[in-house]
C-alpha cells in the first residue's frame, strides 16, 4: 500500500512538472463560416459561371507548445482546413462538365497565451484556463473566376472550346504558383486538462484574415487537441 502511495505521489510531481514544460499532440477542428453562392458577371448573356455555396470546414493538423517561458506560453500549430463546391460554366458552344472542387487552406498558427486560472486535480493532474493572441499565415486554393476561364480559353469566352476546360481548370486552381497567400491574426481561448502525461485541449479562435475565406474577413473556428506532455 505504501509502495502504490509512493508511485501515485511520484505521478503527480512528474506530471506537475510536465506540465510546465511544454506537450504536442494532434487536432481536429470545425471553421465556422458561410461561403454564398456566386455568379460573377461575365460580360455576355451566353457567359455563366456558378461557384456553389459551402458551409464551414473541417480541419485536420497538429501542435506544439513550451510552458516554460516566464509570464506566457509559447505555440505553433499547423492546420489544414477544407470543403467542397461545385464550379458549373457554359458558352455558346455548350456547358462544362461540372467541377466537384475540393477548397483547401494549409494555416500556421504563432500563439502567446497565458494562463487566467489553474485548477489541481488529486492523483490526476490538472486542469486550467488559458488566453491569448497571435499572427498566422495561410495558403488557400482560389475561387474559379471568370478571368481564370478566359485565360484558359484563349480570350474567347463566348465561342471557347470547353472540351477539356473542366480538367485545364482544376489544373489552374490546384497549381501551386496560383495559391493566395495571406496573413492575419488572432485571439483564442481554452480549457487544458492533463490526466498524467495526456493533454487534452478545448480552443475558441477568432481569425482575422482577408481572402482566404471568399466574402469574409475573418471566420471562428473550435479545435480537440490531444497530445503528450514533455
């Protein structure tokens, strides 16, 4: 009985101090946003173009953080977000087969945060409030826009061949020298929980970034970390 005191005592001092230097781990999360459905004008009444409407966007990544830096923390992490959408074009000659596109941005995230209440959990370990604020990078896959598909049909929108348009497009907007790239900033909030030597994360973050989300200038997002303390 001793022996198991002993061990569970060890437990939480090891686990107190793992707690103060740092952890990483994986995420998912949920972008909360709304796209519209778009039809910009084309100059001809023969011209149309649609990017359908998509809600949100599921994000997949990982973290990095150092708990031992006086006053705030120190974290990075790196996301990738995405949906999908439908592009529909037609000329005089016919309409492109339809584009089921998939929308893409890969994000980094640079966070100071500091912690507003800790809480000490007996023979588990603890639990505490964190806040903070940061810069981010993005680079996200454009729009289709009428520009892009007058380029690829030579200048002549009206009388274009679209043969082959559907797959010269996603050509265009998968390539990476035609990614927008942006900055922006942020603030979040979470609740940590460490249980040993797991972490386990509850984040609020408000992005605030022009043309990465078409129409927005800024977008919410909730992320589950789960990871390991070092």
């Amino acid at each position: 009985m001793k022996n198991i005191k002993f061990i569970l005592f060890v437990s939480i001092l090891v686990s107190s101090s793992l707690f103060a230097i740092g952890g990483f781990g994986l995420q998912l999360g949920q972008s909360m946003f709304n796209v519209a459905e778009s039809s910009p004008a084309t100059g001809s009444p023969y011209v149309t173009l649609t990017n359908s409407s998509f809600d949100g966007a599921y994000a997949f990544g990982g973290y990095l953080y150092i708990d031992a830096i006086p006053f705030v923390d120190l974290e990075v992490d790196l996301n990738v977000r995405g949906n999908t959408y439908d592009i529909n074009f037609e000329n005089v000659v016919g309409p492109m087969d339809p584009i089921k596109f998939g929308w893409l941005s890969t994000d980094m995230y640079f966070t100071l945060r500091k912690k507003i209440f800790g809480l000490s959990i007996p023979l588990l370990g603890g639990a505490k409030i964190h806040a903070g604020g940061g810069y981010n990078t993005h680079l996200t896959t454009p729009i289709a826009s009428i520009g892009m598909i007058e380029e690829l049909l030579g200048g002549d929108l009206e009388n274009g061949s679209v043969d082959n348009l559907d797959k010269n497009l996603e050509d265009f907007l998968t390539n990476k020298d035609n990614y927008i790239d942006a900055s922006g900033f942020h603030v979040q909030a979470g609740l940590q929980f460490k249980l040993l030597m797991l972490d386990t994360f509850l984040n609020y973050r408000y992005t605030i970034v022009e043309d990465v989300i078409p129409g927005a200038s800024g977008f919410s997002s909730l992320n589950l970390r789960i990871g390991i303390g070092i």
